[in-house]
C-alpha cells in the first residue's frame, strides 16, 4: 500500500497514488478493443511518421493510432475484427514496413527480440557519411582554388571535379534518393525529395556548365562569372547540402538507438539458468525458459531468484533494491514471498515458483517501461512538421520560375540558372542543421559540466515542466548505509563499545553491519578475531570477542535473551526510528552497552539543489519507496516541502501519471531499475550517471555529476538550447521566405545562390555555438 507523507502538495496534488494497472479491454460492435504494438521501418523523418498515423487511422473501423518517430513503434488500438495483418498491410501501402510486436515478452527473449533496426542503421549512415567527408574535401578546396585561380586549371580538370563529386552525389546521398523514390511512387515529398532534387539538379547543371555551356552566346556578366568557376561550385553544393544532412541524419539515429536499449538491460536483471531441485533430491541447473509454475529450485548467496515465488526452507538477506529501491537487504525465511531479479546474500533458499517468466513481477515492469515509452511524444521537429508544405512549394515555385523565364523569351541558360538557384537556395540545409547543430552543441558544454542530452525530447520538454520529482535512494541520499550516531550506556565507553560491536560484524555481509563495521575501524584500527559466530537472520548476529558473549542487533533480540532495556536508552533510539533511521543495539556480560544509529546519508549538494530549483520557478518533490517517517526526515533536511512516501516500483510511474493528470509537467530525476518506467513516463527523465543501465537508458538526460545541482544546470541548459534551436529554426525559414524570390527573379544565379545558401548553414552553426559559453548555476545572474 502506497502511503503519503502527511504535508498536503500544493496545487492540488494530495491524495493516494494510483497503483498501475493494466485497464480491461472494453467493447465494441466489431469485438473486443485490444491493443497492438507495431514495429515501424524506413522511417527517415517526423513527417514519415505522420504518415503512417494518418494511413492507419484511415483504415476507419474505429482504429486509433499513435506512431512514435523516436522508438520506431506504433500503438494501434482497434477491435478485433480488424487484424494485424490488415494493420501491416496499410503500413505497407504507406511505403514502410511493419512488423507486430509480441506482447508482455519473456524477459530472458527480450535480449534478442528488442534488437531494432537503429543500430544497423546508424552503421549505414556512417559508411556514407565517412565516404562523402573523404570526397568532400578534396572537392571543395579544388573547387576553391580553380574558381579563384583559373590560371591553376589544367587538361581535364572537369573530369577531377566529376570523379569526387560522383562518389557523394550518387552513393553518400543514395539515402534521400531512395526516400524521395518512395514518396514519388506513393504520391508524397518530404524533405528528402528536396535535398535529393537539389543534389541532382546543381550536379547536372554542373556537368552542362563544365562541359556544354558557350560563353559567347551573348551571357549576362553573372553568367560569365558562373561560368568562369568551372561549374565546381555547385558540386561543391552538392556535395555540403548530402555531407551536412548525413551527419544529422547518422546522430539521430544513433540517439534512437541508444534510446530502445532500456528493455534489453531492464532484461539483464532476469536470471539466465535456474537450478531446480527435482522429486529425487538431485538438483540440475536448466535454462531459465524451462522453469515452471510449482517447480522447485535453489538460490545460493550471490545469485539471482529466477521467478516469483514462496521460500519453502532456508533463510538469507535479500537484496531488493533492483525492485523497490529500498537501501536496507529484507529478511527472508520459509513462508516469505520472493519476486525474480532480486539477490539472496547470506543464505541458501530453497522456493517454490509461482509466477515464472512473462508473468513475473519483472516481466510486468519491463512491459511497464515499453508502455511509457511509447506513451512519450515522437521527436518532432519543426522542419518536418511544415515539410508537407514548405517542399511542395518550393518545387512549384522552381518549375513556375523556369516557366516564365522561358515564356519571357530568355535563353534556355538563364530560365534553367534562375531555376536551379530557387531549388539551390531553398535546400534545408540550415533547416537540417538547426536542430543537431544546437544540440551537438549543447551536449559538448553539458560533457564538460556533467550533463550528457540524449535527444531533442529534453530540450522540448524542458520549457515546460513546471515540478521536479526525485527518487530518494542513490539519488538525494549516497545508497550507502553510515553510522550517523553512537550512544554508549552509563558505565561504558565509547571506544569499547566500538570494538566489541565492529569486531562482531565485521564477520557480517548485511550492509548494515558492514557501516557499524568500518565505522570502528576507521575510529580505532584492527578490530580483533571473534569465535563462534552466529548470524541471526532478520535480528542480528552474536560472537565470542575476548572471552565475552557480545550480541548486536534489534531491540527483539536482545529482550529474547532476557536483558534489560533501560526506559532511557529505548527513548534515545525511538526517536532515531522516528527520524528514519535504524536503531542497532550491542549488549555483553547480559547488560545493555549502547546502540547505533544506521541511515543512508544525504548528499551534501541536496539542498542547494533544492534551493536553485525553486529559483527557476520550479517545484521539488520526493518520492521513495521508503516509510513515512524516513521520507519526511530526508524531506525535511533538504528543504523539500512535498514527499511521497512508500511508493512501490510501478507505483512510482502511477505517482508521476498522477502529476501529471493534475495538470503538472513532471521531470523525474532516478537512478534504480525500479525508477525506470517513472523516467519513462515523465515529461523529462533525468537519470543519475551512477545509477543503473536501465535508469539511464530510459532518462533524456543523464547526469554524470555527482553534485545534485547539476539538476538545475542541465534543465537551464536545455532550456538555452530549445531558445537555440528556435532562433536558428526562425532564421532558417525566414531566410528560405525572402530569399526564393530574390532567386525567382534572377537577382541570385546559382553561384550566389549556394554563397547565400552555405552562408545561412554558418549562422546557424555560429548561433549553435555560443552554448559553448553556458555557464553553470553559481555564475549565473540571477534575474
């Protein structure tokens, strides 16, 4: 059950937190509404996207569909009697292809099931890449040196431009071909049509120039000067607009990559062999898949519970931190409840599976993670968006140009420059350069501050959130238990209470016992050998030190063994429980000695956090999946009004969803699996760079600085670059605006044309850079 720390959270927030829950399929004339995930390839753009979406919810039959650019995937909702291959069939018809992705996977299938196409697409991308940068620079500074030096130019000198542009033009740049063919067959453009155009036609005008084009007919002195620079000027063109959009195209797919990677490591935490314990007695260790419900098997210390399940014999620590969060290893003992992926430490156990594979706890939170993040916005950028307009006119206005020039009577020389120069001058090169300009930009300057930006979703949402939640373990608090404070009864000394206690659990592996045990030794060296140590799972441990009966553990413990609990000293640890933190005792010669006080510490930069967070406007919120009194103690010392508290794995998204339903932009900073599907579902995810693979692939932005005001930096960070790319998307299209119909005019020929051209891909780029210049919370001016 999920509690709630008694402060209500302004705005309206208070309240219980939902649990998730999957939500019953409902009704419908044409059968019952299920849901189908759909696995999307060939989308090159936000815009092909939008173009599956509107195929499949075309297919009417009260389809509803959802196509998310960033994971490839596709949420159909629609009823039975329209079926999956109905679905497929329709992305098939759009130009792309789809596949059906099985529902609630086995985890140990995940590994080779979520091994999407990203990858495999980033290595494509980066062939081409690499050969259009190895041409291209050769080609531009021939290109250079010839227009600039026409004495330089020697026999045969076009075929040299020819050779090193071809490479680029027709392979490096085979990818917008490809996609401009396919839009062509299916009715459709996209901005790839228009770089692949522009590249075909500034190399075709090139080759006409170098080779055809008469310089005594009677051309304009602009004319001469496009002919004086050999035409390599445009294959120049062509091979910058195919070069620049490669480079873009290659980091997103990589950052798409990266992004599908979370149920693949989500997935690691699965035990991989099982070992069963058969009806002879014998044990026989078998793949995990072949482990079934009522099938007994074996944990030893170290491994991983292989399902869910109930301990029949045996005793051990459990780490369940992967699941819960939680700092502090649970006791388990015959009748307990185990779920898979968690850890035995100190014990073998001996259970009974009763939830195996794709029924798992785990299972359910990997499928958790996989619905948050198809529930999260496809990146879109404001190019694609506009491309099913911006493209189409700049085609008609280039065909409308060359019309009217010929019908005015000019040559066919001039109509086909004024042309060319429209298609040349409107090529999205700055288009394509807004946005992975800023953000390469933005994550070099986050690199050197601890900030990594995976993608354009952090830099869109990062304007508008409005709440930061942060998980409490390894995030607020270090993850490590420390002594925070000794009490030595009267007649007792500190010093020997020390030893005694340290000696004993230095024989321990419980974390606890590992805090009090380097907390010894660090205060008075080389602890001394016990005898006849005994760990008392879920009380504590007792041992012989120097000849003497020394027990450690809780408070039960030692009234079992029949000693006296001073009515003082029991208040003294009352109030640490109360506090949040766990009360040890150590007794010897049958008196109490003292206690400890255990708790994870908080970070030093907690508060200071908290404090820059609120003066961005923003509000902090702690959220654990520890109790209440440890969530308001840990709250209270940061200077975070609201907390959470006792919230369970899949809660925890549940918690951000009701955030959110409230009418909050929510980013969530974590670091365990268990925080997964939270950073998922969150408007931004912010993931610690100590914390897990899964938390991190998950997140939008991971934190690699352990100092938590890099919370505020990287949200202020982000938010400078969406100003960024905003300005460098406005000055993009504001160029394009007023720049065709100068070209339309023939005021810019060609040459001009790509000048103009390459010149705004600069601004753009310069702009980009000055978030080199970010600077980090305590320098900057308040406002």
């Amino acid at each position: 059950m999920v509690n709630r720390v008694a402060c209500r959270l302004p705005g309206g927030i208070g309240g219980q937190v939902r649990n998730v829950s999957a939500a019953p399929a409902v009704g419908s004339a044409l059968g019952p509404i299920r849901d189908i995930e759909l696995s999307i390839g060939g989308m090159t753009c936000a815009a092909c996207a939008a173009r599956v979406e509107k195929k499949l919810n075309g297919l009417g039959h009260e389809v509803i569909a959802a196509v998310n650019f960033a994971t490839g995937k596709a949420m159909v909702t629609a009823p039975a009697a329209v079926s999956p291959h109905t679905l497929v069939t329709a992305v098939q018809n759009a130009g792309y292809t789809a596949q059906v992705v099985p529902a609630a996977p086995d985890p140990a299938q995940i590994g080779t099931a979520q091994a999407g196409p990203d990858d495999g697409q980033a290595a494509y991308l980066r062939r081409r890449l690499i050969l259009a940068l190895v041409f291209f620079v050769p080609l531009s500074d021939t290109s250079i040196m010839l227009s600039l030096f026409p004495a330089y130019r020697f026999a045969g000198w076009q075929w040299v431009l020819v050779v090193l542009a071809a490479p680029v033009a027709l392979w490096a740049a085979w990818p917008f071909h490809r996609a401009a063919l396919v839009n062509a067959r299916h009715g459709a453009c996209s901005m790839d049509t228009l770089v692949s155009l522009g590249v075909v036609a500034a190399c075709g005008w090139s080759v006409y120039a170098m080779f055809h084009l008469d310089r005594t007919s009677g051309a304009s002195a602009l004319q001469e000067l496009a002919h004086a620079s050999g035409g390599g000027i445009y294959l120049e063109v062509a091979a910058a607009v195919t070069t620049f959009l490669l480079a873009g195209r290659f980091y997103e797919a990589r950052a798409r990559s990266s992004a599908g990677q979370a149920m693949q490591k989500l997935a690691a935490a699965a035990a991989k062999d099982v070992c069963v314990l058969g009806a002879d007695g014998v044990e026989r260790r078998v793949p995990v898949g072949k482990l079934r419900r009522g099938d007994t098997f074996v944990v030893r210390p170290g491994e991983k519970i292989a399902a869910d399940g109930e301990v029949l014999s045996g005793e051990s620590a459990v780490d369940r931190s992967m699941m819960t969060g939680e700092s502090i290893p649970a006791e388990a003992a015959a009748g307990d409840t185990v779920v898979a992926g968690t850890i035995a430490l100190s014990g073998r156990l001996v259970i009974r599976a009763v939830e195996v594979g794709k029924d798992t706890q785990l299972a359910h939170l990997i499928a958790l993670v996989g619905r948050a993040q198809a529930d999260k916005a496809a990146i879109q950028r404001l190019a694609d968006r506009v491309s099913g307009v911006f493209v189409p006119l700049v085609l008609a206005a280039a065909a409308v140009t060359l019309a009217v020039w010929l019908l005015a009577g000019a040559p066919a020389e001039q109509a086909f420059s004024a042309g060319l120069a429209v298609l040349i001058i409107a090529c999205p090169c700055a288009l394509g350069l807004a946005t992975p300009a800023a953000l390469v930009a933005a994550c070099g300057r986050g690199a050197q501050l601890g900030i990594f930006i995976k993608g354009h979703h952090a830099l869109e949402s990062s304007g508008l959130i409005d709440t930061v939640v942060f998980d409490k373990t390894g995030t607020i608090t270090t993850g490590q238990m420390t002594v925070t404070e000794a009490m030595a009864a009267p007649g007792t000394d500190q010093t020997e209470l020390l030893r005694y206690a340290g000696a004993v659990e230095q024989a321990s592996e419980h974390p606890i016992a590992a805090a009090i045990s380097e907390a010894a030794s660090v205060r008075i060296g080389p602890l001394p050998e016990v005898e006849g140590f005994q760990a008392l799972p879920g009380l504590g441990a007792r041992a012989v030190v120097d000849g003497r009966q020394v027990i450690v553990g809780r408070e039960k413990l030692l009234r079992d063994q029949g000693i006296d609990i001073a009515p003082g000293l029991a208040g003294q640890w009352g109030s640490w429980e109360q506090d949040g933190r766990t009360a040890v005792l150590v007794s010897w010669d049958g008196r109490l000695r003292g206690a400890f006080a255990v708790a994870d510490t908080i970070k030093p930069s907690a508060q200071a956090a908290a404090t820059e967070l609120r003066r961005l406007g923003l509000r902090p919120v702690l959220l654990t999946g520890d109790n209440e009194a440890t969530a308001r103690a840990v709250a209270s010392a940061v200077g975070i009004d609201d907390a959470i508290a006792g919230v369970l794995p899949a809660d925890k998204a549940a918690a951000v969803k009701d955030l959110q339903a409230r009418g909050n932009r929510v980013a969530m900073v974590g670091d365990g699996v268990n925080d997964g599907p939270a950073l998922a579902a969150a408007d931004l995810g912010m993931a610690m760079g100590a914390g897990t693979d899964v938390a991190i692939s998950a997140a939008d932005v991971i934190l690699l600085r352990p100092d938590l005001t890099v919370v505020p930096d990287s949200i202020a960070l982000a938010r400078t670059a969406r100003r960024t790319i905003r300005r460098n998307l406005a000055w993009a299209f504001g160029y394009n605006v007023a720049a065709v119909p100068l070209a339309a005019a023939g005021f810019l020929n060609p040459l001009i044309a790509a000048a103009a051209m390459t010149m705004s891909s600069v601004l753009v780029v310069a702009n980009s850079l000055r978030l080199r210049r970010f600077r980090v919370a305590s320098s900057r001016r308040k406002p």
